[in-house]
DNA sequence: CGTAGTGTTGAATTGAATCAAGTGTCGTGG
DNA sequence: CCACGACACTTGATTCAATTCAACACTACG
C-alpha cells in the first residue's frame, strides 16, 4: 500500500503532509522537467547536456510494490535512478538469512554494484509503487567520454555512495540500538527533506524487521527502540508513521 | 617495525616464507615495469595508455610506519595506489575514539572517500614502511575523459570498492566475532595471494585493537578468537604472525 | 633499566538476541 | 459484509555473546 491509503485510515498523526506531493510518477518524461533534476544525475550539466543524457534514459514502466528491479547474480547491464517511491536493496547469506544493504529515496541512483563485477551483488525491490529512470551503463560510458562534466558527476555519484558506506560502516561497528535508530531516522528525514517532503513527520515504507537487517538488529529490537524513543517524547510513531517532535534531542544522541 | 626484524625474533613460527619477497619500494620507477601493473589501475590499457598514465603519476618519497598520508577533513587533491606496505584509514568519532575504515595493501587503491565531497572523510596512516603512488584526481579526470579504457577502469574500481563495503555491512550487520575473523583472515589470504606473497603464512601488520575498530570488535575478542581459532588447530597465531593451517575449516566458519 | 605499547586471559556485567505470547491491520474469498 | 488467515508489530522473560574491568606477560626502545 502507498502512504496515502495508510494516511486514510483516520488514526494518523497529524494534518496531511504525508499525504501531500507524491514524487511524480508520470509527471516528468525527460530530466529537463524532472523537479529532482537537482539531485539526481543532471546536477551541474548545462541543457544541452541533459538532452542528450535523457535520451539515453529509458522510462520503463512503474514497479508495483514487492516488484524486483533485478536480483542477486544477473548480469548487470545499466544503473537506475529513482524517480518516485522507495526501494530496498538486499543480500541474501549463505544460511538463507536476508540482510539490506541500502534503502534508496527519490533522485538517488542505484545498481552501481554492478559496475565493476559485471553481474548484480545484491537485489534490489521496490517498497511501494515506484517508477524508476534506467540508464543503460554502456551507454552512459560512452556519453561520459563525450561529456567531462557527466563523467565527473558520476565519479562524484560513486565517491559519495562510498562515503556512505564507510559511515555505516562506522555506524554499524561502534553503535549502540539506539544510536543506529537515530541516525537512521535522521538520514530519512534529511533525505526526504531533499526530495521537498517533510523532515520531522514521513511515513516508513519498509517494515520494522528491513530497518532491523539494515542497522544489524533484530527487528525486536527496533521495535523497542522506537518506543523507548517515544518515552523519551524524542519521537512519535503510529505503526508506519514517524513524526520526529525532538530534533536537538535526536541528534545529541549521536554523542555530544 | 617491518615484517624482517618481526621474523628475525628465531621465535617465528617457520620458514623464511615471511621474510621473502618484500613488495618493491624503488624498483617500478613506471607503471610499465611495476609488477603490480596487472592488480592496479593499469589493467586493461594498452601500453601507450599506460605511459600516459604514467607521466601524471607522483611518487612521492616512502611514508614511515605512523605517517599520515592525509588527514581527515584536508582538501581532497589525488587518490593514492598502494606502491608497497600497508596503511589503515581510520574516522575519529564525536566521542573521540577511533574507528577503522579499512586496510589497504599492495596495489589497492586508497582515498576515493573524497572524490565526492571534494573533502577526504577519513585519515590515512601508514602501518609500515611504505610507498604510494599519487594520482592528482583532475588529472586523472582529464586523462579519463581522453582514454575510454582508463574511465571504464576506473568506474569498475569504484564499483568494486562499493560492493567491498556492502560486503562488510552485511558482515558486520550479522557475523559473530568468530565468523568475523575467519572473514578478515580469509580476506588478507587472497589479497596477500594477488601481490605473489603466501595466502597462509603472513605477517599481521596492525594492533590487535585496529582489527577490533575494523570489525567492530573490543581488541579483547580479538585475540580471544584468535586463541579459539588456534586452539581448534585452524590457524596458527604468534603474536602478529598468521599460519592458516586448515583453510577448509576457516572456510566452513563463514557458513555452510 | 624502566616505560610505553601490545597482547593474553579471567571474572563480572550488560545490551541485544532469542523465545514466547498476544494485539492490530489488511486483503481475500465465501 | 464479515470471517479468516497472513503479516506486522509490541512487549515480557530469559539467555547469551561480547564488553568491560582487571591483572599480568612480553617486546621494543630511548
């Protein structure tokens, strides 16, 4: 189901931002008109530039929600950017157990495990109805050598998803429950803010057991975690619904 | 102190395997006669392209062990090839303990957390004596843009460098502390194997307490798993030297 | 020779996992 | 339209793996 119908159910936490602006799902059919064009791969591409990159992109059509993108193993072929609705990328170990790598919001680009290796490391779903812009590597590589300011975007792209990784990295190694449910909560909320949505009141799209494979907890755990951080008045959650009523609070947790 | 005068304790745990063959410091003055050309950035150019890339190389005088290659938060200028010796990279946290990020060895390539942010994310030390290779990255970017096969190469390094940290996100997210070793061990085996060195009798080359900070481990349960693992006849540990001596049964740690 | 850094091992403690029971919600099909 | 079953979530009790605290051994080096 999409936020909207969960905001329906009349027990919400508040007034209608979690209703309000959807990310288009049809809206844009070329970056040049994509309202996430800003953060998505066009940044710091000129007109002429962003033309030619739309018409490498292909506009599939929208993934209903649990729909894979592509899966663990097949041979890699383009990178994706999110155009509207949310995924989960995940692995699957040895002993059957899933475990999520990444979850990926609006103008973020996904499938980069692919690229030196070929062939998908991990799979990837959608969390809700989603619409995706793929862009077919090969032929961004091509583009790129034509394009120096594409070629240094996706370079940054890249640099910037390795950074990340090495904050969870960081993350994962040295925090406690509590702490890695703060700053994944803090992660959304700037990233929804990016995507012009609301920063203290979203709507979850992945289930407690997800956000668990993803910060390396049970999803006992994190259930618990997000109640005792409503105890502490840090944060108001309904099911699905977060809204964050403490920021200064949320952040000190991360260590002062 | 380096891996010779470790062995020339007489208290080593054998042959003369750990002294052999330290990876060349002066040697490779070129890309075209380094015998890492076939690890490092070089793979798949051509020899043209190779000298190219060679005449935008510095190599810089050898880093003592504890020397910093760069710091956290300096301007971002080049990326870094692994000439000989090792080196950490390492974020302090707010709290002000620190927390490794990775390890780096022969041939690998180092510093890519700051292509994005224009900003390295994390410091870089030397754990021995050693030497590098430096890329200034705008001139990597303009040679990229004139050598198709030195863009490509350098997407796949990148790519390769990301699913390296989604694989340690998935093991730190769910691996116990044994499992965790037996994976950093099994990891140094076959990057010691790609440089020509033994894949089961090494010299460890950081603290107990750096592989603790790397895999998100107290130093503590770092060498309580190293003695577990020795007790059980897989490995052989004296102080920093490493004998794998059941690669099967370290294997089989991991999952079945 | 003494000191600082590194490593080992033991005992006590603890944070999160596991096990378990129960509630709430949604979608489906009778 | 309601009942049913599947899933998602919460909360409590217990267990356990790893941390913390502590003492001590080894090595390297000024």
């Amino acid at each position: 189901m999409t936020y909207q119908s969960a905001d329906a159910s009349g027990k919400s936490l508040g007034t209608d931002v979690l209703r309000a602006r959807p990310c288009p799902h049809n809206a844009a059919a070329s970056c040049s008109n994509c309202r996430l064009s800003d953060l998505c791969l066009p940044i710091a591409l000129n007109k002429s530039e962003i033309q030619q990159l739309d018409n490498i992109i292909e506009r599939n059509r929208p993934l209903g929600k649990g729909e894979h993108l592509y899966r663990q193993r097949d041979e890699f072929r383009s990178v994706y950017a999110v155009r509207s609705g949310s995924f989960k990328s995940y692995t699957l170990t040895s002993d059957g157990k899933s475990r999520v790598t990444g979850f990926y919001m609006p103008g973020e680009i996904l499938g980069m495990d692919g690229i030196g290796t070929r062939s998908h490391g991990v799979s990837t779903m959608a969390l809700e109805h989603a619409s995706i812009c793929e862009i077919p590597f090969s032929q961004l590589e091509r583009l790129s050598h034509q394009l120096p300011n594409l070629q240094s975007r996706f370079f940054a792209i890249m640099g910037n998803e390795i950074v990340k990784d090495q904050q969870i990295h960081t993350l994962l190694s040295s925090y406690t429950a509590e702490q890695r449910l703060a700053s994944f909560l803090l992660s959304l909320s700037t990233r929804y803010a990016r995507c012009q949505r609301s920063p203290d009141r979203f709507l979850l799209q992945m289930t407690r057991g997800d956000i668990g494979e993803y910060l390396g907890l049970t999803l006992e755990t994190v259930s618990r975690g997000f109640s005792s951080l409503q105890k502490k008045a840090i944060i108001s959650v309904k099911s699905r619904e977060i809204a964050i009523t403490d920021m200064t609070a949320l952040k000190a947790i991360l260590g002062d």
